[in-house]
C-alpha cells in the first residue's frame, strides 16, 4: 500500500470520528422533534456516551388501580345500601329536572323526612332487601307520605304507604274502632309491598306498577289499551295520565339522584341513618295503657305512639305487636314484669255498650268522668247521637271518684299524640229513605225530618252541599209527617219504657227543686242526674239562665251520690233502675208535650230578616229573638261563630210571642 493511500483512508476514519462526536452532542442538547419518527429519540437516547456509561431514566410510578368493591359487606350508613340496590331504569325529563330542583332548593324539608324515616327506614330496606325488590321503594313513602305514619288525605288515605280504606281491607288490614292498622308500620309496610308485587307482575315494568299504585291499576290498564288501538307505546312516558301520576314517578326519580350523590347530601347538610335495626316488637296477652307501655320502656309518650301509630285509644288491646326501641327492650320486659310482680293493673280502662235510652250525660257520671272527658277518649266530635250498641272506652272502676279519671292519662295522651283521623260517629239510627224533590235544598230535606245538614250529609257521606233531584237519601225520622223532636233519642226513650213498662209501673218524679243563689241550670241537672236539654224540656225553660228561688221539677227522688251507707249494692241497683224508669217516662211525656206544641206553633210561624250590627253576638241575637243558638246556626247554615256586620240572617218567629 502507497503511503498516500495510507494517508487517505486515516482521514477518512478521523472525519467519521469527529461527524459522529457532533452528532451525539447535538442529539444531547436539542430536545427531540416532535415530528421526528417515533422510536428516533429513544435510539438517540440509547447511544452510548462516549465514555461508554449508559443513560439513567427515572420511571414514574404508575397509578394505583382501585380495590375491588365487595358488595357482600355490610354498609355502616343506610342510604349507602339503599344506593347499591338501585335497580329501576332511570329517566330523565324535564319535570325530574323540575321536582330535582325544588327538593335541592328545599333542603329543610328533606331533613325533615330522613329524621322520620330513621325510625323506620332500616324496617323498610330489610323487607325490600328478603323479597329482591329495588331499593328506590324505600324512598316512596317519601312521596306518599313525607315519612308520616299519621298523614291523612283528602281521599281518607292514611299511613306511610297511603292506603284508602278499601284497598286497605283488601290487603287484610284491620280498620275498627281499636286500631287502624294502615298506619301501623310493619303491618302497612307488608301490605304495600304485596301489593307492588301485584301490579309490577301484572305489567311487567316498575314505572307502570308506580302508576297503577298511584292512580288504580284498572285505570292503567285502560291507558295501555287505548294507546295499543291507536298504535302508540305503552311505556310511562307515552301514557295520557291525570297530572297527579304524571308527576309520580318523576318525584321519586328526583329523590333517587339526590340521594345517589353523597356529596350532595353532605353538602345539604343531611345526616346519614345507622344500618341497623332501629325497634322490635313485643307482644302481651293483656290490655295496657298506652301511657304506661312508654313508661315501662322508659321513653316518652309521643316517641311511644311515633312507633305505634296505629292505635285509635289510649289504651292497647291484647295480642296487639308493640314497637319497642330496639336499646330500649330489655328495660320494658324488666319493668313490665317487676309491675305485674306488684299486683298492679295494667289499663285503667273498660269498654261499656250503650244500650237503649243511654246518654253520654248518664254514662259520664256513672264512670267518674265528664261528658268532655268521655268524647275526647272516644273520639265523638259534633251533635252526632251515639247509637245503641256503641262501645264506649270508660274508667274501670264504676263510680269511681272524678279526681280519679283526672290523674288519667288519657287527656295527655290525646294531646300528646300526632294528630289522627278521628273515626266515623256511629250514624243514627235509619228507617226510610227520602226521594229528593225538584227545588229541594239539603237544609229543607234536613229540617223536615227534626235533623242538621251535617247529620244528614254524614249520615249520606255526602260531600257537597247541593243535591240533585231524584236522589234517595237516607233519613233518621220514621215518617214525614210524624213528629220529630227528639229524633232516634225519642223513640228508642219510648221503646225502652214500653219493654221495661211489661215488668214494672214508672215512677214519676216526686220532688222539686228551689234553685239556690249562683246555681246554673247544669249543676241542678248533673246532681239529679239528667241532662240540661231535660231539665229545660221538662220545665218548658228557653233561656240556659234561672233566677234564684225558681222551683224545678227534677226526675230524681233524691241524687243516686246520697243513697244512705247502709243500703247493698241491690238496693243502688235498684234505685238506678227507678230512677231509669222515671227519666224514661218524663222524657216521653216532655216529648209528648214539646211535640204537640211544635205542631201548633207551625201553623203560627213567619220568617223575618235581622241584619247584623256590629258587636252583636249569636247569643245576643237568640235572647232579643227568644229562640236558641242552635237553631240560628242551621236556619242559616252558619258553621262556628263567625258573625260580619251587614249580613242578613233569617230567622223563624212564632207570631203570638210577638
């Protein structure tokens, strides 16, 4: 080899060197082009230095996958269960945006119903959780009921779920004058799920079997049909449905996505409920109070009767399940056993039947309570006469002493209570039925036949106060053209003397009575024993005041109180039975003779006009006119005492008083 090509091939070699050297160093300072092929800035990355040190890269650690849910374990809150048991198909329009909305602008009353549903909540979700059903039902009663077990509608529905009596007595809940077990939680609770079970079989599909809850199945049945033959879907959204329904199911789809959003709850401020059972039931095989059961468990009354809403008295009948806080069971059975231990009773009520001729102002005394007391414990409310056959809850011990039933604990329980539906009154007693007229109003049906428009609208369930012509109503006097006064009191009065007449003669009222300084007309009928209506039947009295010195004649002999201490229980009997014997008579003949005198003075009857004038008074105006107060309110349909200068009101005269 020359030596020039020697010399050639060296520059070669160290020109190669020096390219690769610049290269690497470029490579090292400029970053990578991002539109460089891939895989060009790793390669540079990779070249060795020229050192013969490979590069050192720290990783980044890569991001930590989530552990695996196990929906096995038991939340601690419940609405996290209620949240993994969400199951229904969403839906999304503009009225759940709208109800949405307002739930989230109203969190107050979302607190409100969490704080009562934590009471039976954890019930709920378990029952939901034995038959597979979704977890969204829970928050119906939201809907339904606000979570009030004692909510009651226009449409007497009653309870959480809202049960109308009839579908109530379909589902075998009991409805009578004890209890009323559509409020009563797990007897509600039951029923209502048996009954969605029903129609989402029935249908096949959650937001049809809510609306048929809501509106009737057989109601549904026929918006499904009617959009088959018009050959639209049959989907919630597409059914023609009243506005109540309408609104239903979007309600409950709004509360769901409240309620799936944690972050929402906390920042609305709402507490979560514990995951565990918040009361048990016991049963006794006995009466008890319902006062005394919320002693033995050391809890208030009104917490007690939030358990157990259901009962209509304050008393507890046997073999009735109680709601017991669940910390709080061990301490009732304790107590409740060391009181049976002391020989105590556990009510201190009975139940009486009214028989024929029996009056709430006789029953009363004959107990140690007062017409008030009775009325509120059993729930009568109005002029509505209780008829025979009535049962009556009365103190136990007959006769007892009136300071007695005041340590009672039926008054405070009553007001102690949430508000409950009162019960029907008994109707009176009915022996025909009354063929409306054309042009016959409510009030003249009513006054024809010695009633109240409310007597007879109750009588008739009728809700209105026009009726038309045709109509059959139901009525409480035997005939039309028979005298009335007194009504169903009168004739079963007659038919009790005429049975009790077969076995021994009446005795007729033997004595009167001076009426002495500060004595009212209702002292003088309570200590004979008579009612004040008697008393001023008897005596042709009108006004409600008497002067002093005035004689009156009484039913009694002397007060069944002053019977001599020597004298057995036979001989009180028997002078009770007397002095039965002698009303019963009276009120016949003072029945007799208000009777005959009515009659007359229909034929000497006008009406006349009043105007009212400021500070006139119902009582003022039935003294300047002699006529009752009663009479002013139903000739003028008048219902309180309300009264407005200006307005006419029309009243009915018997013109020789004139």
């Amino acid at each position: 080899m020359t030596p020039r090509i020697a010399f050639a091939i060296a520059f070669a070699f160290a020109c190669s060197a020096a390219s690769s050297d610049e290269a690497a160093n470029q490579s090292l300072a400029t970053p990578p082009n991002p539109r460089s092929p891939p895989g060009a800035a790793s390669d540079a990355a990779w070249r060795v230095d020229p050192d013969g040190v490979l590069p050192v890269f720290e990783l980044a650690t890569p991001t930590q996958l989530p552990e695996t849910i196990d929906l096995t374990a038991r939340p601690e809150e419940l609405f996290q269960r209620v949240r993994l048991g969400f199951s229904m198909p969403n839906i999304n329009n503009s009225l759940v945006l709208h109800h949405q909305q307002w739930y989230l602008n109203h969190p107050e009353s979302l607190r409100r119903m969490v704080e009562r549903s934590s009471r039976y909540l954890h019930h709920i979700v378990e029952e939901l959780d034995k038959r597979g059903m979704p977890m969204e039902l829970a928050l119906l009663p939201m809907v339904e009921s606000a979570y009030n077990p004692t909510a009651y509608s226009r449409s007497h529905a009653s309870g959480l779920w809202q049960f109308v009596p009839a579908t109530g007595k379909q589902y075998k809940l009991e409805q009578n004058w004890w209890v009323d077990e559509r409020r009563d939680i797990v007897a509600s609770t039951a029923a209502a799920l048996d009954y969605l079970q029903y129609i989402y079989d029935l249908h096949g599909d959650w937001h049809l079997a809510l609306a048929s809850y809501n509106w009737g199945e057989g109601a549904v049945g026929k918006a499904i049909n009617k959009n088959k033959a018009n050959g639209l879907p049959t989907d919630y959204l597409s059914l023609t449905m009243p506005e109540e329904t309408r609104n239903y199911v979007p309600k409950l789809q709004a509360l769901k996505n409240v309620f799936s959003n944690p972050n929402i709850l906390v920042q609305l401020n709402i507490r979560g409920v514990p995951n565990q059972p918040y009361f048990a039931t016991v049963t006794k095989t006995g009466n008890i109070d319902v006062k005394l059961a919320a002693q033995l468990a050391e809890m208030p009354v009104q917490e007690f009767v939030a358990l157990n809403p259901a009962h209509n008295r304050p008393v507890i009948k046997s073999e009735t399940p109680m709601a017991i806080p669940t910390h709080k069971v061990d301490a009732f059975i304790s107590n409740l056993e060391a009181h049976e231990g002391s020989e105590k009773p556990l009510s201190s009520w009975q139940s009486y039947t009214l028989r024929a001729g029996d009056r709430l102002e006789e029953v009363a005394p004959r107990f140690g309570m007062t017409v008030a007391n009775l009325k509120s414990v059993n729930g009568l409310n109005g002029r509505i006469r209780p008829a025979p056959g009535l049962t009556l809850l009365v103190a136990s011990q007959e006769g007892s002493d009136p300071a007695d039933v005041a340590a009672m604990p039926e008054p405070q329980i009553v007001a102690e209570q949430p508000r409950l539906p009162q019960p029907e009154p008994a109707p009176v007693l009915i022996s025909r039925s009354h063929t409306v007229l054309k042009g016959e109003t409510l009030l003249k049906v009513a006054q024809h036949y010695g009633m109240t428009v409310g007597e007879l609208k109750q009588l008739n369930k009728l809700h209105a106060n026009q009726v038309n012509a045709g109509s059959k109503l139901a009525v409480a006097a035997p005939e039309p053209g028979k005298p009335t006064t007194g009504g169903q009191r009168t004739t079963l009065a007659e038919a009790d003397s005429k049975r009790i007449e077969s076995r021994a003669e009446p005795v007729a009222a033997t004595r009167s009575h001076s009426v002495r300084r500060g004595e009212s007309l209702s002292e003088i009928a309570s200590r004979y024993d008579m009612s004040v209506a008697e008393l001023k039947q008897l005596n042709k009295l009108r006004a409600d005041q008497v002067n002093a010195g005035t004689r009156l004649a009484v039913a009694a002999p002397e007060p069944a109180s002053k019977a001599p201490a020597g004298r057995t229980r036979t001989d009180v009997a028997e002078i009770e039975h007397r002095q039965t014997l002698a009303k019963a008579d009276l009120r016949k003949k003072a029945d007799d003779s208000s009777d005959h005198s009515r009659q007359a003075s229909k034929k000497s009857t006008k009406l006349a006009q009043y105007t009212i004038r400021r500070g006139d008074t119902l009582v003022s105006i039935a003294r300047q006119f002699r006529v009752e107060k009663d009479d002013l309110l139903r000739w003028n349909r008048i219902h309180g005492n309300e009264l407005k200068p200006g307005q006419t009101l029309t009243i009915q005269l018997v013109q020789n008083m004139l």
